[in-house]
C-alpha cells in the first residue's frame, strides 16, 4: 500500500481517543437537544446517527490500538511478548488502522459540513435558537477537528522518508524471532537455572557480561545459553551460534528486497 504512518499514528493515538470521546458527547448532546426543541425531531435524530456510529467506531478502534500497544510494552521478558503477540501488533494491523482513520476524518469532516449548512438555512423560532446554535457551532467546530487531523496526516506523510524496504526486512526479522521461540529452536530458561556451573558457563560471548541472578536466557539447540537481546540479534544477522554451532533449522527464503535491506550492515534488530 505504501502507508507510513504507523509512527505518527503511535505519538496522536490519544489524540485520536480524545477527539472521538468529545465527539461523541457532542453528538449526544445534539440528539438529545434535537429531540427536546426541534421540529421533526425524528429527522434530524436521524442526520446525526451516521457521524455518531462512525465516531463510536473509530473509538473502539483507538482503544483497542491502545490496549495493543501497551500490553506487549508492559511485558516484562521475551516470553511474554512472545504470548501477548497477535494480529493487533503487525504492521499490516496498524498500516490499515492509519488509512481507515484517515478515512473516518474525510467522512465526519463531510457530514458535519452538510449538519452546519442545514442548520445555517433552517429557519427557527425562539424556542428553537438554542437547539440550532448549539447544532451549528458543534458542527463547525468537529468540521474544524476531522480537517486538523485529516490534515496533519497528509502533511506529516509527505515528509516522511521513504523506508519500506529496511521496514520490511525488519518486519520479516521480528516474525521470524517469534516463530523461532514458539518452535522451541530458541528456548527461555531462568538465569538461576546455570547459577551451579561457573567459569565461562556463566558469561554471555555476545557482550561478555556476566549473567544476572535474576531474569531470563536463551539457549540454543546446541546447549549454549545467551542474553535473549544479544542472541536475537546475532542469530538474525549471522544464522548461527557465536560458537559456529548449527541451529539444526533451515533458514527461510527471502524476498531480493528483505535481503537486500537484511545485509545492510546499517540495520540493527533491538528487541
């Protein structure tokens, strides 16, 4: 698709929940409004249910991004981010998510243009006024908030570099780490579980730092016992144990484009 704004999706995600919070008051206090002072009430009840089931819609498609995102950034070690990963954490996820948000801006944007100018060439009595300013001025204000939102996508993706090939590569890197952890060709272990062996049993020859008492390691089938940062980095760039060990598992095929963003020697994998 060529969407990049996953990013700048991420730094206005409560911007977004915030936004549709307050719209969707908005509506329901012009609905209720409507109902209460304006004459079909049904009419324009009705007029306002499309931007209402829109907005409730782009909430829960907010808050559940949110719930996503901040799940897998509590997780505590490579094992729970292992669990908790799901469709809701994939690129093509939140890519999807940016297009469909713009959309819901361009759609609200519109329909409340069409509320603010029927309300500007309805004709009310006093006991009306209320109703129809209230209706007026809400709707040019969200007109106002879907244009800025609208706006500050198109601006802020046209000056975003173009990386989707070392973005690929590195969406294919993290995809292949989780399936190596839930095929066991990577497996967790507790640090205390090597705190009997010493010498240089109980040093990482990624970092040569010694290993915590407490936390997490990974062993690889060969039986050699790594930081999880530190191999996960170097079995995705190299295939291999640091000692030269088989990893007993086939290397998948690649796209030209992953492997040609995968040997640059720019890419770093942090997990």
């Amino acid at each position: 698709m060529g969407w990049r704004g996953e990013p700048l999706l991420l730094r206005r995600l409560k911007y977004h929940v915030g936004e549709a919070v307050f719209e969707t008051s908005t509506i329901i206090v012009a609905m209720h409004l409507a109902e209460l002072q304006l004459t079909p009430s049904a009419v324009f009840i009705r007029l306002l249910c499309l931007p209402l089931v829109v907005i409730v819609c782009k909430l829960c498609w907010a808050l559940q991004l949110a719930w996503g995102y901040f799940r897998m950034k509590s997780a505590g070690d490579i094992n729970a981010v292992m669990r908790r990963m799901s469709c809701l954490n994939s690129r093509s996820h939140w890519a999807w998510s940016v297009a469909i948000f713009t959309f819901f801006s361009c759609l609200l944007m519109v329909w409340h243009a069409i509320v603010f100018l029927l309300m500007l060439c309805y004709n009310h009595d006093g006991k009306e006024t209320f109703a129809v300013q209230f209706l007026m001025y809400a709707s040019a204000s969200l007109v106002a908030l879907n244009w800025s939102f609208w706006r500050d996508f198109v601006r802020n993706y046209k000056e975003t570099p173009d990386r989707e090939g070392s973005d690929l590569a590195m969406l294919f890197k993290l995809e292949l780490l989780c399936k190596m952890y839930k095929s066991k060709a990577i497996q967790s272990q507790p640090a205390s579980a090597i705190a009997h062996l010493g010498g240089e049993a109980k040093i990482c020859a990624v970092c040569l730092e010694d290993f915590k008492g407490k936390g997490t390691l990974a062993r690889l089938p060969c039986g050699h016992v790594f930081h999880p940062r530190c191999i996960n980095r170097w079995v995705l760039e190299d295939w291999r144990c640091p000692f030269r060990c088989s990893l007993d598992t086939q290397r998948p095929e690649v796209t030209p484009r992953v492997m040609e963003a995968w040997t640059d020697p720019a890419e770093a994998v942090q997990v």
